[in-house]
C-alpha cells in the first residue's frame, strides 16, 4: 500500500460512480475476513445493494477512519442522533 502522504490515482467505473443506497449493514466474520453486506432494506425484505470482504487488520483502520471522519463532520455540523434499528431488534449487526 501506498504511504499516505503520497498522491496515487484511483480509477472508479461510472455504475460504481452511482453509488448504492444502504439502510442496514450486516457483518459477519471468520478469523481471517470481515464481510460486510450493506442492505437496502425494505420490509418485508431487503437486497444486498454492496458486499465488502477484508482482512481483521484494515477493518480495524476503517473502523478508526469512520471514527475520525464522524468526529470532524459533528464538529462542523453538530451531534447526529443516533438512528434506530430495525423494528424490535436493538443490537448491533
């Protein structure tokens, strides 16, 4: 992987351009892989708009870039409540 702090260029399709919309992420794991299934969910059912399969090692910078990104957009833009669950299902998935 490229260091940071030097630029590199990133090619993106123009379907992938699109983007998908995502209501629900549901996450599984192995000891050698995360998976992560965003949904769009839509009751009584929901689509698997995107999976993304990585290593334990770069989702825990993920997790630590989300974290830090979620951090800057409040201090610019103020607290974000916090979205509920599915209907009565209150854990994290």
């Amino acid at each position: 992987m490229p260091p940071t702090d030097e630029p590199f260029n990133i090619k993106i399709e123009d379907e992938e351009l699109k983007g998908r919309y995502s209501n629900l992420l549901r996450i599984l794991h192995t000891q050698e892989e995360f998976i992560l299934d965003f949904v769009n969910l839509v009751p009584p059912q929901g689509i698997v708009a995107a999976r993304v399969i990585t290593s334990p090692g770069h989702l825990k910078r993920i997790v630590r870039a989300l974290a830090t990104n979620l951090e800057r957009y409040e201090q610019t833009f103020g607290p974000i409540p916090e979205a509920p669950g599915p209907e009565g299902d209150d854990n994290v998935h």
